[in-house]
C-alpha cells in the first residue's frame, strides 16, 4: 500500500491538485472563520485570498516543484513571480465577490 501511495504521490499532476485542494480548503475556512469573527465580507475575503496565496507558494515550492532555493535571496525572484500571476486571480475574485454580494442585496 505504501509504495501504491507513494507511487500515486510521486506524479507531478497528482501533487499539484492534492495540495490545490488544500490550498482551496486554506481558503475557505479562514474566510469562514473571519465572518464567525464578523470581519467585513471584503475583508475577510481579501485575507483568505492571501493566506491562500502564500500557503499555495510554499507547498508548490517545497512538495510539487521542489524547489531548491537554499536563501531567502533565492526565493525572492519566484515568490514575486508567483504573486504577480495570482494577482489577477486575486482581482477576479475579489470582483467576483462583491458583485455577487450586491446581486444579493438587490435580490433581498
């Protein structure tokens, strides 16, 4: 069974989505712990889509692409690159968001 596992895991594709997952649940629970919280919708959406980000660089980093940066130097050019392309999902979604959120008040 371990090496059925660890055979499984050692597929890039598989690693990828196994910790995109995560990273999605990453999301959606501190989103939904900081409206228990009562921390405004935009708020509390816009800092899940961060922790999100940041927790999603450093598992693809270290457990899918393995990256070998040994420096704080050397994770600093992949990092912003990183950011940079998330951003715009980031815009999307924060978009996405207060759009729907609107749609709802107008509904109600």
């Amino acid at each position: 069974m371990k090496k059925l596992i660890l055979k499984i895991y050692g597929n890039d594709v598989i690693r990828y989505v196994f910790w995109g997952g995560l990273t999605t649940l990453v999301n959606l629970v501190s989103f939904y712990l900081m409206r228990l919280a009562d921390v405004p919708l935009m708020t509390a959406n816009v800092i899940s889509i961060i922790l999100a980000i940041l927790f999603a660089y450093v598992v693809n980093s270290r457990f899918v692409f393995h990256d070998h940066c040994e420096t704080l130097i050397d994770h600093i050019r992949p990092f912003v690159k990183f950011i940079s392309a998330r951003l715009a999902t980031m815009v999307i979604e924060v978009g996405g968001v207060w759009l729907l959120a609107v749609a709802w008040d107008l509904m109600i």
